[in-house]
C-alpha cells in the first residue's frame, strides 16, 4: 500500500509507469496536495516535535539522538500511532 500527497515527484512519468505495472500487488491511495489532517505522519511528528520542542542541543547530533530516541519509544507504544491514524478519520489500521 502506498500512500502519498500531490507533490511534483509523484507525479512524474516513470512513477506512474511503476504504479500501472504493479497494479496487482499495489494500491495506492493519493492525499490532496495539502492535507495534514489526513497524513497520519503528521500526528507522529507531532508527538515527537513535543518532546524535543524545549531542548537546547549543542549540535545537530543531539538533535538526531533525541528525535531517533522520540520515535523509538513510540515504536514499542503501537496504541499511540493507532490514535494517529484514527485521528486522520480514514478508517486506516495497523495490521498485526
């Protein structure tokens, strides 16, 4: 499954080649050029950005640790990226 927004790269020739010559195994389901509240990323991102939005790193390597460390722990919390996608109103779920 392939889920993706209206940016100029997906819409390019060769991607759309690939969509038709593996329609039997791929169904993709394309979002508005704009919409976060569709984008279950979106609410993963902001779980993270949460956590890390106060910290005064030192380097960009602090950064990457502390994001790295944010989607870790969400990882392990499949609950919370469930309410991620229930919050996009798709009807969308994880497949355990």
């Amino acid at each position: 499954m392939l889920v993706w927004d209206n940016v100029r790269i997906h819409l390019t020739a060769p991607l759309r080649e690939f969509i038709t010559a593996n329609a039997d195994w791929l169904t993709v389901f394309q979002l508005p050029t704009y919409a976060p509240d569709l984008n279950p990323q979106e609410g993963v991102w902001s779980l993270v950005k949460r956590d890390i939005g106060n910290l005064a790193a030192a380097d960009l390597g602090q950064i990457t640790r502390a994001v790295k460390r944010k989607l870790k722990m969400l990882q392990y919390r499949p609950h919370v990226i469930d309410g991620c996608l229930t919050g996009t109103g798709t009807g969308l779920v994880l497949d355990r």
